[in-house]
DNA sequence: TCACTCTATAGACACCGTGTCGAGTAGATC
DNA sequence: GATCTACTCGACACGGTGTCTATAGAGTGA
C-alpha cells in the first residue's frame, strides 16, 4: 500500500485523512463517484472544497486510497486460503471465490466506484488490473498443476481460461452488488460462479 | 430503433446527422467518449458546437442512435441463425457467440461507449439492458430445452447461467476487443467463450 | 515572551465543457 | 417577391475542477 495523498506521514492530521475516506465510502454507497462532487466529499468530511486538495490531488486519488485497502484485505485474506486442492477441489475454489464475494460484498460501493472509473483513470486501471493479475496468476497456477496430476482435463490454455473466469466473477459481481437489474441473486452467486469454476476447468462434455 | 434526435422525420438533412455518427464512429476509435468533447464531434462532422444540438440532445443521445444501430444487427444475425441445437450443440452454441464476437469486433468502438456510458446515463443503460435481456431469454430458452431433452444435466437454474454467461461475455469481448491488458487474443476468444459455455451447460463433473 | 516555522484552512480566481437562447440565413413553395 | 421553415451560429450562464495566495494556529527554541 503505497502513500496516497500529499500530506508527508505525521501524526495529526491522519484522522482528517481518515474522515474524508470514511465519509467517501459512506456516500459512496448511495451515490456514483461521478455524482459526487469533491465540495460533497469535503462537506462530507467537515472540511471546505479547496481544503479537500490539501490531502488528495483529485478524487481519483481519493479512491485509489480506498481501493488500496480493499485489495489489501482481498489479498490478505487469499494468502490465508488452504492451498489444498487434492482432497475436494469444488470445495476449495468455492472458497477461494468466496473471499471475493465477501470483500466485493462488504466494500460494493469501493468496488464498482473503481469497476467505473477504471476507464477514465489511467492509475485505478493500473491498480485495479495489477490485482487482477496476482489473481488470474494464481488461478492459472493452480489450473495447470490440477492438470499435471492427471485431475483436470487439457483443452484451452490454463492462463486464457483463469482470465475468462476472472472477468466473468468481475462483470457478475458488479452486477449482483451494484444491484443491476439483469444479476443473479446475491444468495445464488456464489454457487453460481463456483459451480462454472469447476465445470469448465474438470467438466467434461459427454459424446 | 426508436427516433433518435429532435429532427422530425424529413429528406434534407439525414445526411448531416449521418455525417456526425460516421464521424462519431471514425472517432471514437481513437479516443473514449468522454475524451471527445461535442466541439470536436461537431466539427468532425463540419458543423459548429451548438448546431449539433439541433441533431442530438447530447452526446449520450447521439452514441443511443449508433448503438441502435449495432443492436439490430446482433438481433438480425441472431435471429437468422439456425436453431437446430440436437445435431451438434457445441458448433450451435459456438455460431450463437460467433454473432456477437463478430459485430462486437466490427463496432467495437460503439460497444465499449456503451458499456462505459450505461453507468452515467440511464437512456444507455435501459436500451444495453433491453438487448442482453433479449439474449439471456435466448439463451435460458435454449438451455431448459437442452435439459428437458436430456442432453444437459441439471443443476443451476438456466436463467442464472444464462445471466452469468452473458455477462462473461460481454466483459471478455470488452477487454479483448478494447485492448485491455488483461484479456484473451482476438483469435482465440472465440474458442474460449464457446469452450466455457459448452461445459457449463453440458459437461459434467467425473468424481 | 517573542519570533519562527510548518501544518492546516478557506476564499478568490481562471478554465473547460455543457446546454440554452435568440438572432439570422438560405432554399423551397405559393 | 413574400413568407415560411429547416437550419446555423454566436453569445451567454452554469457547474465542477484545480490552482494560488493569504492567513490562522500550534509547536519550538532563544
């Protein structure tokens, strides 16, 4: 987690920082990033617009502070997994895909802020698509070594087909969380999603 | 395709507001929509900044015009495909995606709009939504007559697949076709999606 | 106690893109 | 030739962003 922000790390001041943050989330749950503006934000956090500049260039830098967090804890949280696919390996991708739909549930309104503004800010894409990549690495791994014992059948190369399930778990997350109105339901997303996981990566088509 | 633009329906003058979506086309390939600013649209198409008020409301109006026009031809397309999925389900399925690969690839600059404008503009969002609900039926229709025919097995509910398929695909093709960093080639997406789907729906799990 | 320094704050300003309004032009029709 | 109407543009107002400058106030050392 790199600095964000311009302020040089001291002791007071953090909790302004901390406020603007709290107050972001909080009004990003009931309205767009785009929606908000930064006087909104300030306002939010008890301070004037201009003073808003002081702790953050622009709110794309406010958010790539929030995103931080939530990636941290993604990441945190998958590097705790059981890495042990051998006993029942339905069991373990649905837990792994299940720290997704729990962080994704927990920070919705971080993680479709960044889903939307990825597309105009060069830095949120740049983060945002280096998370992607430790995870779609990580799956391609686990895909190919499920391969080399013999568990999943060959096909597609492993790095294609983690991309393809990555998106897919972005795109249906967004939509389940972000309340769009062509979504599964959020009780059913994650058997959905598990249930495709192992489907394409041990299924095979009967002839 | 509902009228779009303020013009009543009239000879003289189709060409202009032609002339402003080709020029729309050509530049949004370069550049994203909010990059271009209507000046630039208008003089791309030899008129000043106001007079392209006289053709469309605004910007998102104009992309909802160019977006009609993509949408029809994927249900075109889709429409005149045979439906015969009995013989060989997984060459059916894979003509079925091969329609939106295609014109996702041909109008590429149009789509990726869309998809970027649907969170900031509900005019965009109904008429994207609209045509994947089309699709989703299609696709739910197909898969619960594979199921009742005995060639696919049971398990989740036809309509969450078919949402979640759907929703892949168009992340996927959005990456690919938009030149993310994360995405699968142009000469292989095809093959990936249809190989996602093909197991999803028909294949089964050895235990 | 008195400067001095550095963080923190807000008001004022300039800029850019959007959308509206009203005045004006050109070509067809009577 | 009058007029009607589609069409065109310049000028304006508005809202959001980002910068600059002045200054308040807390801590620090002589």
């Amino acid at each position: 987690m790199t600095q964000r922000g311009r302020r040089t790390a001291r002791i007071s001041g953090d909790d302004r920082q901390d406020a603007i943050l709290s107050a972001a989330e909080r009004l990003l749950t009931a309205r767009s990033l785009d929606d908000i503006s930064i006087e909104e934000f300030a306002h939010g956090a008890g301070i004037s617009r201009s003073n808003f500049y002081f702790y953050f260039r622009s709110k794309d830098e406010m958010l790539l502070a929030l995103l931080d967090r939530v990636i941290a804890e993604v990441n945190h949280r998958v590097a705790s997994l059981p890495r042990d696919f051998g006993r029942d390996p339905a069991e373990a991708w649905r837990q792994s895909i299940g720290v997704f739909v729990e962080v994704f549930s927990e920070h919705r309104a971080v993680s479709t802020a960044a889903i939307t503004a990825r597309v105009r800010s060069p830095e949120v894409l740049a983060l945002w698509t280096e998370a992607m990549q430790t995870w779609v690495d990580y799956s391609t791994e686990i895909i190919t070594a499920e391969r080399a014992r013999g568990a999943a059948p060959d096909g597609i190369a492993s790095a294609d087909l983690a991309v393809t399930l990555n998106l897919m778990n972005e795109r249906v997350l967004s939509a389940t969380f972000g309340s769009e109105k062509l979504a599964v339901n959020q009780d059913a997303v994650l058997d959905v999603l598990a249930t495709i996981w192992v489907r394409t990566i041990y299924g095979v088509v009967p002839t």
